[in-house]
C-alpha cells in the first residue's frame, strides 16, 4: 500500500503484545497493574485467577504502576531496567522465553519472585540470563 504510513511498535508496545500472549500459556499477565506493593499485587491477582478459575495454578506475572512510570518514556521507550514480578518458577520461565523471543534481555531480578527486562542490549554490566533464556 502506497503512502501508508509503517508502525514501528515501541517497547512498550511489544512489551504488551508479550503479555497478550502469556495469556494463551494460562499465566495471568498485568502491565502497570496497581498496588502499594508486589507483595500484595501478587496475592490479589492469585486471588483473582482462582476465583475465575477454580482450578487454575494462579501463575502470574506483573509490572507496578509505579514501574510503568518511571521505566518508559512518553514514546514507550525503556530508559530502565523493567522489574516483572511473578508468582514462581512456571511463571518465571514461560515469561523469560516469551519475552526473549520477543527480543527482549530477560535477567534474573534481585529476589526470587522478581525477573529483570533490560533496557537497551549493551549496558556494559555482567548480567545473569534468566534460565530459560540462556539454552
């Protein structure tokens, strides 16, 4: 098509078609999801999903409103390290492998609920991949 202009997704942008698909491997995906802390973010969305479904493993992942603020610019750019906070491993590994697929650096975060999407490729800092990245 002559003259159309292209879209060009920002990260944030594909950060958000990653989670889309989350969905499809049952893990519950929330950006800028709201809440005074992880901890208590995590609880409510495991609470929500087994109300749903009963019989779901309640597996989620998640960014802070906070986070969502202060890690992209007005362009959906990420001028910081994105922390994803989940509910364990399942969730941790599905997310890692969406994301790196998506073409995201994906890090172990600093507590064991917690993973890291790196902003930009070359940091210059040692960084751990996140197992299910690193086959």
């Amino acid at each position: 098509m002559r003259g159309a202009a292209e879209w060009t997704p920002s990260e944030r942008d594909r950060l958000l078609m990653s989670f889309a698909d989350l969905a499809s491997f049952g893990v519950a995906a929330r950006p800028a999801a709201p809440g005074p802390d992880p901890r208590s973010t995590r609880a409510a969305l495991r609470r929500a999903v087994r109300q749903d479904y009963p019989d779901a493993l309640g597996t989620c992942v998640f960014w802070t409103d906070d986070d969502d603020r202060g890690c992209f610019d007005a362009g959906g750019a990420l001028r910081r390290d994105l922390p994803l906070h989940h509910s364990g491993e399942e969730a941790a590994r599905v997310a890692a492998a969406r994301l790196s697929r998506a073409g995201f650096e994906v890090v172990d975060g600093p507590g064991s609920l917690c993973l890291m999407v790196c902003a930009g490729r070359s940091s210059g800092r040692s960084r751990r991949p996140h197992a299910a990245t690193s086959a």
